[in-house]
C-alpha cells in the first residue's frame, strides 16, 4: 500500500487546511466533443448519491448508462451541484467549446479526483478519499454494474445482514456446516485482472473498463479480502466495493449451485407422507466475502464439497483461503461465527420449550383474574344500564301523569322487543350455568314420575307415552346434575390426554428435526462495552470522561446512536433479551453517570432531572426523546425488515464540538447548503486508547475501526446532519470528507 501510494504521490493532492474548492486537472489537448445528452439534475444526482449502500434495486438508475460514455455531463453536473451546496465555491465563467472534453479527461484520470488525508500520527498509514464528483461517478458505475450483473446473480448471494440470517435460520435438519476461512489480504492486481476478465464478458465497452482498472491504481477503490471491512459502511470503504466483490465471486456462486443441482438430483424427495424422510440437502449462504455452507448429509460429502470451493477459489480466483480454519464443524455439538452472530442446530424444544409448571400456575391465575376482571367490568356495566333505564322510566312516568303526549318519528315496539329478548335469553343462559339451578328444576320435574310403570303405560295413547319419554330424556340431557367429583376426573383425563398428545408430538420433532437457532456473542459484546468504556473491570456502568466535553444532547444522542444500532444488529438473535440487558441497563446508567460526572452530582439527581427516559430540551425548549425507553426495548423483536445501519462507526467515534466562532463553513454532508453550521472534531476510540485493531488480542475480534487518518479532523455540520450523525441515521460516508477544516 506505500509503495503504492509513493509511486501515485504524483497524482495525489494532499488536503490542506485552508483549502475548501474542488480542484480539476488542467485541461489537455483537444479531444473530439462527446454526443450530446441531457444532464442529471440535482434530484436526480442526489437520488444516486443517497441511495443505499448495498441496495440491488437498478430500476431507477437505467438512465445512467448514457453517462458512462460520456461522463463529462456527470463532471459538470456535480460541480454545479456542489456550488449550489456550497455557496463558498467561486463560480467559474462559462467554459469554452474544449472545456467539456478537458473535464472529461479529468473524470477519466480519477487520481485527479483524491484528496489523500494524512493520519494525526507518524506511523499510520494515509488514505486517499474520492470527491463529490468522483464519488458520484463511481456511483453511476456501481448502478450500471448492478443493472447488469444484479439479475444473474445467485439466490443465496444476499446485499443484507437480516436476510442472510432470516435465510439461515429456516434451514432444516442441518448436521454439517463450514465457513470458508479467508486471511486477510489485499485485492490486488491479478484480482483485478481475473475480475476485469469477468466484467468484460458482460460489457463491451474497453473505455468503461479502462475507467475501473484506473480507479484500482489510482486508490481509488482499494480493500482487503478477508478483512473485517467489507459491509460495514467505513470511510474507507467505497460505494463500488460490494457489486465489485459480488462480481469476482460469481464463480464460486456457480460452483455452489451446481453442486446443489447435483446433490438434489441424486437424493429426491419422497412424495409418500406417510413415511418420514430427510432428503441430502446443501445450503449455501456468501455476503461478500464471507461464505457459509450447510449440508444435511454425510461428513464426507461436505468435505467434498469444501475441496470443491477451494479449489474454485485457489485455481479461478487465486485468493489464498485457510484450509485448517474452514474446517468441517458439527452443526449439533459446534457453534460457529458468521456475519458477528453464532450459529447452531438445536431440537425445536430448545428453541420453542414447553411451559414449566411455574408458568402454567402464573398463566392459570392470570387467566382467572382477567375472567373476574371481564366479570366485573360486566357486572358493572349491566348496574349503569339499568340505572340508566329506570332514570328513563321515571322520567317518562312523570311526564305521563302531567298528561303531556309523546311524538316518535319510529316506532320503537320492535326495538323494545329485541333487547329484552336478548335480556331474558341471557338470563336463561346464565341461570342455566348453575349445577344446584339445575339439580333443583330436575328434580321438580322428574319427582312423582308414575308414568314409568308399566300397568299405567298399558293404559295409556301411545302418543303421550312417547311424548313422556321424549321429556325425560331432553331433562336428563340438559338439567341432569353432574357430579363435582366426575366434572373434574373428566377435566383431568382430557388435560392429561392433550398433554400426551403435545409430548409425542415434540419427541418426535425432536428426534428428526433441526432447527438454526442464532445466538449474539455475548463474549464479545461484553469485550466491546469493556473496551469502549461502558462498564468498569466488574461490569458495572461507569461514567466515560472523554464526553464530558459535550454538550448534554450530544451525550445523549451518542449513547442513543449505539444502543439504537445494538438493538437492530441483534435484533434477530434468540437471546435478544441479553442484548436488550446491556442497552438499557449498562449504556442507559453509563449516561446517567456520564452526566452527573459533567454537572459534578449524584446519579439520583442526573435522573431525577433528566427521567429516567433520559429527555433534554431542544433549541425551542421542549423536551425530546433519544434514547430508546424501557417500554420501546421491551416491545422490541425480529420485525424489521430493513438490512440494520453499521454498529462499529458509532462505537468506535466520537464527535467533540468546538468553541470556535467561525461559523462561515457550508454543512459538509452531500446536498446540504445550510452555513448556520457547528466544528466537530472526530476523535477514535483506537487512538484514544492506543490500541492497534488488527491486533485481536487488544480489540474486539470482528469489530472494525474507522480509518486512523480521520482522527482529530475537524468537520462543519448543520444541527441536523450533525443529530444524525450521531443517532446513526448517516455515516461519514454522507460527509464530504475532503473538505476538512483546520482550527488552531
């Protein structure tokens, strides 16, 4: 990567305090002027730049084909864009005929177009950061990409975190899995060959593909295979990366669904359901460039399979892949990481498991009291009604004596009618309930029955006889009494019926079926709430100083900004409850102390004034909710369908307002021209703590960091993108981060 950099330092301009303006290349020779076609337009531009990160959906982006060729109308229509965005730029005069070709030129060479940020330390390494008008041509290209490639992609190449684990958790009866082991390493020129190779088979069109091999060597799109990077909305990490990665991997994505077609032909399913049977299964699940697959077969049919991919990715792809760490796990016995979440096959009992007799007291007696709370709000309901009638009676019988006359526009009789139908029919019904109402009519009724003897039957029409027997038996069938004793061994035999019923079914469930249950790694969460400072050596919250400097909205909204992103990244995970623990318990009382420790007083008091729902007043005094309430984390589960925002950003930065009484900067985020605006400077937490992140025995293993060379760079927000920034809703991938300024 130095070296790199060194031999490309030509064509980097490095970023200077002062500098706000978005320098071109100079202009070259004449060129021959490009077809004309109609610019984007603001919305249009910005509709490109905000779109998701890894969103598959092209439809909307097919008019940005004609710009690939022609990317002088891209050029131009960005940098009228981000004049009108900031309003600090000079406006140039109107370009001469050549102009378009030489901003062209300037498009084509995207080393023009990077401003190298320097890290705060000697020994950190650069990083190059495209502009606004490179950033959105990259864009454009990661949109014609998509377009083109999207369609053909494999059903398991999923662009979502939720997605991917939604797909894993449905897999059935999975016996053994591996995860292709990756070590880190860069994508480096013979990638890009093999993945140019493959673009080109799609593509023709040799500028487009000159144009990504120069972004390759120009940094402009740079990372690393097997990193921690990839997915995570870094900075660092550029809008192309994803379709890019997806694209190089389509072989492996091939290679993988014909062995499925193979397995699936081989071992086809039975169409008797009479008889039980668990046909050879492969699943496969790759989110960039991580790989999961599943079988549910013999060990040595997985094994093959993995010499398969290997030897796809080791003779097509020549990227080194650890064979001791793809090894073949049990996916009973062996829980395994992927996508920062831990996975296992369990028995459906473990993931649905059957009430304790402690809960089926606890459910009986709640039943019970909500019965008698219906019974009383019944009770109490039929009392009003009928004061309100006889109110109604009285005041009608008064009016009657006074000899006045009443005209209905209806008549009410049938009405009337009804509702003391409906009365009585209740009244019958619920007097019926009774066992002794019952037992007392039946034998009323039944007493003196000299009917029964047979000298008197002989005597009698055999049309009454009938008719007789026919009563005693419709008054045994509804008013014979039932004994307690009997109504409860009936009661018991069906209880214990149904529950044998429910056992056998669950063993058997058991015993031939597997479920993926998806577990967050609480290891690993408590490491990242140690690491950043939430809690002390006997995880219990504690006060983080380095936000003292903060205002009280922005400590809040910080410690919002992780929880909020903590509950959507886990939120799918089965012990939620864990993650929901460590939100509103560590991070809401490491706020409260944070604050306390800010207004030198006790927790009681920070809570007192702040509630416990930690609100503070806006500009306009009132008063406003950030962090999620206790009652919002209770209610929340696996409903959200939308890929969750990076946790690792929030975690790992923090955003220190300044005391600076410039306030002419423009807002930095992409389409903002707000210049009512605030310094921040972003200080890391690997900085503060001195900690190197790739070194996993001081950091959290799968945590990523942002880029080091960000550190202490100082950044003008509006109070809104500024709020967003730090609730999460943005990343610094919405900032323009050439723009930095400088504060003494």
């Amino acid at each position: 990567m130095l070296l790199r950099l060194a031999h490309s330092r030509a064509h980097h301009r490095l970023i200077l305090p002062a500098s706000r303006a978005l320098s071109t290349a100079p202009a070259p020779a004449p060129a021959p002027t490009p077809p004309a076609a109609p610019p984007l337009s603001a919305a249009d531009l910005e509709l490109l730049l905000r779109r998701g990160h890894y969103s598959a959906s092209t439809r909307r982006f097919h008019s940005l084909l004609p710009l690939l060729s022609n990317p002088s109308l891209l050029l131009s229509s960005a940098l009228h864009l981000s004049r009108r965005a900031h309003p600090s730029l000079p406006t140039p005069p109107q370009p001469p005929p050549t102009a378009a070709a030489a901003a062209a030129d300037a498009l084509s060479s995207p080393s023009s177009h990077l401003r190298l940020l320097i890290p705060s330390r000697l020994k950190g390494l650069p990083l190059p950061f495209p502009t606004l008008p490179l950033r959105l041509a990259m864009r454009g290209a990661a949109s014609a990409l998509d377009a083109v490639f999207a369609p053909r992609a494999a059903t398991f190449a999923y662009r979502g975190r939720h997605a991917a684990v939604r797909y894993l958790r449905s897999i059935p009866s999975a016996t053994w899995l591996f995860r292709v082991a990756i070590p880190r390493q860069r994508f480096g020129p013979r990638h890009v060959r093999r993945l140019l190779d493959a673009i080109s088979g799609k593509v023709d069109d040799p500028g487009f593909l000159e144009y990504l091999n120069e972004l390759f060597v120009s940094d402009a799109v740079a990372f690393e295979l097997g990193g921690c990077e990839l997915g995570r909305g870094l900075p660092q990490e550029s809008e192309l990366t994803a379709t890019l990665v997806n694209i190089f991997f389509d072989p492996v994505d091939r290679e993988l669904m014909a062995v499925r077609e193979e397995v699936h032909k081989k071992n086809p399913r039975m169409k008797d359901n009479n008889v039980l049977h668990t046909p050879v299964r492969v699943y496969a699940v790759r989110y960039l460039d991580d790989i999961l697959v599943v079988t549910s077969g013999s060990k040595m049919l997985t094994i093959e399979i993995r010499d398969r991919i290997i030897a796809v990715l080791e003779r097509d792809l020549e990227v080194k892949v650890d064979r001791l760490g793809s090894s073949i796990h049990s996916a009973v016995s062996e829980k395994i990481e992927f996508l920062g979440i831990e996975f296992q096959a369990v028995p459906p009992s473990v993931l649905h498991p059957p009430m304790s007799e402690k809960a089926k007291r606890a459910r009986k007696k709640y039943l019970k009291m909500k019965a008698e709370k219906a019974q009383e709000l019944k009770n109490a309901r039929e009392t009003r009604r009928k004061k309100l009638g006889l109110k109604i009676l009285n005041h009608l019988f008064k009016r009657v004596r006074r000899g006045e006359e009443f005209e209905f526009d209806f008549r009410i009789e049938n009405e009337v009618r009804q509702v003391f139908k409906d009365w009585a029919e209740e009244a019958v019904a619920e007097y019926f309930k009774s066992q002794e109402h019952c037992e007392y009519w039946h034998r009323l009724l039944a007493s003196g029955d000299f009917l029964s003897l047979a000298r008197v039957r002989d005597q009698l029409p055999p049309a009454l006889v009938d008719s007789y027997d026919k009563f005693q038996e419709a008054l045994d069938r509804f008013l014979m009494p039932v004994r307690g004793h009997d109504m409860a061994e009936e009661e018991e035999r069906l209880a214990e019926e149904e529950e044998e019923k429910e056992y056998e079914k669950r063993t058997v469930e058991d015993l031939t079926e597997l479920k993926m249950r998806a577990n967050a790694p609480i290891e690993l969460v408590r490491k990242a709430v140690k690491l950043a400072g939430f809690t002390n050596s006997m995880g219990r919250p504690r006060p983080i100083k380095l936000l003292l400097c903060l205002d009280d909205a922005d400590i809040i909204k910080w410690y919002a900004g992780v929880g909020r992103r903590w509950l959507d990244f886990f939120c799918c995970c089965r012990n939620f409850k864990m993650v929901k623990t460590v939100v509103s318990y560590h991070l809401r009382f490491s706020c409260f102390l944070t604050l306390a420790e800010k207004h030198e007083c006790t927790k009681r008091q920070a809570i007192s004034h702040f509630t416990k729902d930690l609100k503070v007043a806006n500009d306009d005094g009132v008063a406003e909710v950030h962090f999620p309430t206790e009652r919002e984390i209770k209610m929340m589960g696996d409903k959200k369908l939308s890929d969750p925002k990076p946790v690792d950003g929030a975690l790992t930065m923090m955003l220190v307002r300044l005391a600076v009484d410039d306030t002419s900067h423009p807002c930095l985020a992409h389409f903002c021209a707000k210049t009512n605006t605030v310094i921040y400077r972003i200080r890391l937490l690997q900085n503060r703590l001195n900690v190197d992140p790739m070194n996993e025995n001081k950091w959290v293993h799968g945590l990523s960091a942002i880029h080091e060379s960000l550190n202490k760079k100082c950044l003008p927000l509006c109070s809104m993108h500024a709020s967003d920034l730090l609730l999460g809703k943005i990343t610094l991938q919405d900032i323009d981060c050439t723009q930095f300024v400088d504060v003494e």
